[in-house]
C-alpha cells in the first residue's frame, strides 16, 4: 500500500489520475482574429443538466483558453474510438493543427468542430471561470449538441488510449431513474 502525507503540495496527483479513465475531448475556440485553436481535454465534467453547464480545465497561459476567454463561446469535440492521432496532435505543441485535420463553422457553434474525429460535440457560451493552481476551470453552459457519428469513444486511462471492446448497452445507464 502506498501513502502519500496530507497537505496537499507534496502529493503527486498524476499516478491517482492515470487509474481513472475517461473519455477523451478536444475544446477548440475563435480567436478574436479568427484563428481557430484547440487542445485535447481530459478534464471534462457535467455539473448540472438545468441549465445544462459542463466544466472543462484548461492550462493558465494557453492559447486555447485565451481563445475561448476571448470569443465567449467554445466547442467540446468527444472524440470517438479511431481519432487517436487527432487526440496525440492537439495534445502537441504543433502549432498549425487545423491545416492537418477536417474541421468546420456550422452556423451558431460554440468553436471548430471536428466532424471526422468526433461522435459527439457540444457548443457551449461561456458561463463562468475560476483560476485554481496553473488551470482556469471554465464553466460553459450548453447551447446544442450534435451527434456525428455513432461510434464508440475514445477512452484514456493508465497513459494509454483505448476503446470499450462490447456494444453500448441500450440503457442510458447513469441516472436513470427508476
């Protein structure tokens, strides 16, 4: 068994982290000039279904938060379960990652959307933020979500990519009521 004291600055987080897995996001938004930027997100949560609010973490100082600090608005892109080198390249420092994937501006979204690499995306307006450590937590209430595909998600977890191997089941699963 392994104890870490309390206090919490002398904890490393990222060996607890890496056991949890997730689901796999990239956030993109406008610059004020239009540029589009983006980043991959693990750090992804509901907070309330009315009105519907999503948190996602995003690195202090990164132009993706600048952009989505900047335009008010920005897209959650849920990755499905073969845009692994989607989530590798905004994970990277590449700067010019929209010359090297489809994306697209419908009418009224929140950020780029990812239409090839995604099986899910939500637009969302800017609702609030909160600094904590070296990330901003970026509250973003939900304006539309749009199915893409209808394929499994890409999971991360234990530093390594992966997929559900059996089918969705057809409950919904997770609050359902009875």
């Amino acid at each position: 068994m392994t104890h870490a004291s309390g206090g919490g600055t002398d904890v490393d987080l990222r060996p607890f982290m890496t056991e949890f897995p997730t689901g796999v996001a990239i956030v993109t938004a406008l610059a004020a000039h239009g540029r589009p930027w983006g980043m991959t997100c693990t750090s992804l949560c509901s907070v309330t279904l009315s009105p519907p609010t999503l948190i996602v973490c995003l690195r202090e100082g990164s132009p993706t938060l600048a952009a989505v600090l900047s335009a008010g608005t920005f897209a959650v892109n849920l990755l499905h379960r073969d845009a692994r080198s989607t989530a590798e390249l905004f994970a990277s420092g590449v700067p010019d990652r929209f010359a090297r994937v489809d994306w697209a501006l419908p009418t009224g979204c929140g950020g780029p959307h990812l239409p090839l690499a995604t099986h899910m995306v939500a637009d969302c307006e800017l609702a609030d933020r909160q600094a904590i450590g070296d990330h901003i937590v970026v509250l973003g209430k939900v304006s539309c979500i749009t199915r893409t595909l209808e394929i499994a998600p890409l999971l991360y977890g234990q530093r390594r990519y992966a997929s559900w191997l059996d089918q969705p089941s057809s409950s919904s699963g997770f609050g359902d009521s009875q």
